[in-house]
C-alpha cells in the first residue's frame, strides 16, 4: 500500500543506535504503544516491532500474597541485551574474507615470502600469471599487506626486507580543529561506573517527537546500576530548559542530591552544555 501523505521522517540504511534503544526501553515502561514510539523516533513502525521482538528479556518477578510467595516470569524489552544482541549479529555481516574458504594461497604465500624470500607483489603476480590457485582466492598486493598487517599469515614485517626500508604510511585520522567539545570524555570515566558496582551514576538524554515542533520533550535519567529511570517533561531540547529540570529535580532531592546523583552522562548535545 502506498502512503502518500505520511509525514515520518525517513531513515533508510541507519541502524538503530543505542541512545535510541535506550529510548524505546523508556517509552515501553511508560506503556507507549509500538507504533506511537516509532512517531516519536522517527522511525517505521516495523522496525520498532522487530527491535522490541529481538531485545526482549525474560525476567522474574516475585509476588508474596497471604503468606505465600508467588514467582513468575515475564518478558520486557532491555536495551542493553538488545546492543549485545546487535553487536554479536553484526560480526556475522560483510563479505567472506577470501582466506576464509581454503587456506592453499596463504600456506603457499608463506613459504615463497619466508623461505624463498619473495616480496608480496611478486608472489601475487607470479600466482596469477602461472594460474597457481583459482582467481577467487588469490588476492592483490594490497589486500595481501593487509593480510599480514592484521597477523592474518605466519609472514610479519620484518620478514619483508624492503618494507623496512620504507617510510610507514600513517592511518591515525586527522583531529578535526572545530570539533565541539562539551566535557570530559566518556573514556575518561571511572571504570566502576562501567562495571555497575556502585549506585548514582547517570546517563542523561532527551527524546523529542519528530511530527511536529510543538510536540513535547522529555529528559530522561537512567541509573547505571538499578536500571532506575526519572522521565521529566521539559519545555524545550535546549541548554536552559535542561538546566531548569535539573534544578528542579536537585531541589526536590535536597540535601541528598550529591548522593544520589554522583556522576550524570550525557552524549555531545548542545542541550547538556550546562551539565
């Protein structure tokens, strides 16, 4: 069926990230139907049903009534076993490797490269000019330095006499000079904060609905340990309006604030400036 007048901003070819993941667990608590969390992400509602499908967690809860403790199980959607889940299935993406069908060209590579001494781009032209191996194994020079760059081949650089020689070829990417940077780096965070050993550490984010301008803003804060979440509605995805609900929420806390809020994560947004 076609849809002609659908207003969803389209997102083709971009995964799901996990600040969204994040999100949809959020919307779910807060009993957000699937299709309603695909609107407010901008997103197609299958990919909403198929996300929640694959990241959902069996659970067990426990009920005590008249003296007796009742257990059951239920299934809920959880961000992070549907990151790991993502990220395990992306391992198996992306072409075949050619050296992953048959090992003949690199055992035979090896040996011309360690004991004959040959450089790669001589052993890569004398088995396609002599028709050594079939063409779909045998690689080209680059691929073949990559190879041995990577500890693919029993070959390493030093074994290669005129690649020592050579002056290396840097591949650290440029620093971009306007680059905003808002804080401290996530790399720079404690590592009990990663391992969930201690409680009040935060992550900060806001989920924006993406039909219309006036649509509302919420500022969601998740503990790293409890899995805890504070969903507060704020005027806008801005610096001030999340400095204003921060305020509020540390005014409410009172004296145990810096307790119960030890660090608070935040991606690079503009809107967490103030943090």
């Amino acid at each position: 069926m076609t849809h002609s007048n659908d207003n969803t901003l389209a997102r083709k070819g971009k995964h799901l990230s996990y600040a969204e993941r994040v999100q949809i667990a959020v919307l779910k608590q807060e009993d957000y139907s699937n299709r309603r969390i695909a609107d407010i992400i901008g997103r197609v509602p299958q990919t909403i049903n198929n996300e929640i499908h694959r990241g959902k967690i069996t659970q067990l809860k426990r009920q005590k009534q008249n003296g007796k403790i009742y257990d059951y199980y239920i299934k809920v959607y959880d961000a992070d076993a549907a990151q790991a889940n993502y990220d395990k299935q992306r391992l198996n993406c992306g072409r075949r490797p050619k050296w992953a069908d048959t090992d003949a060209f690199i055992e035979w590579a090896d040996e011309k490269m360690l004991d004959d001494k040959w450089s790669p781009d001589t052993v890569v032209g004398f088995a396609k000019r002599h028709e050594l191996f079939d063409a779909s194994i045998i690689p080209c020079t680059t691929t073949l330095y990559g190879w041995i760059d990577r500890g693919i081949m029993r070959t390493k650089n030093i074994n290669l006499l005129e690649k020592l020689s050579r002056k290396p070829k840097v591949s650290a990417q440029k620093k971009r000079p306007n680059k905003r940077v808002l804080g401290p780096s996530i790399d720079r965070r404690p590592k009990e904060i990663d391992t969930r050993e201690s409680f009040g550490h935060w992550e900060i984010d806001t989920v924006v609905g993406n039909k219309e301008k006036t649509d509302a803003v919420l500022l969601t804060l998740a503990e790293r340990q409890t899995r805890f979440e504070i969903i507060l509605k704020v005027n806008g995805k801005d610096q001030e309006s999340v400095n204003q609900a921060i305020r509020d929420l540390q005014k409410r806390s009172g004296h145990t604030f810096s307790t119960l809020f030890k660090t608070i994560t935040s991606d690079n947004g503009s809107e967490f400036a103030g943090l």
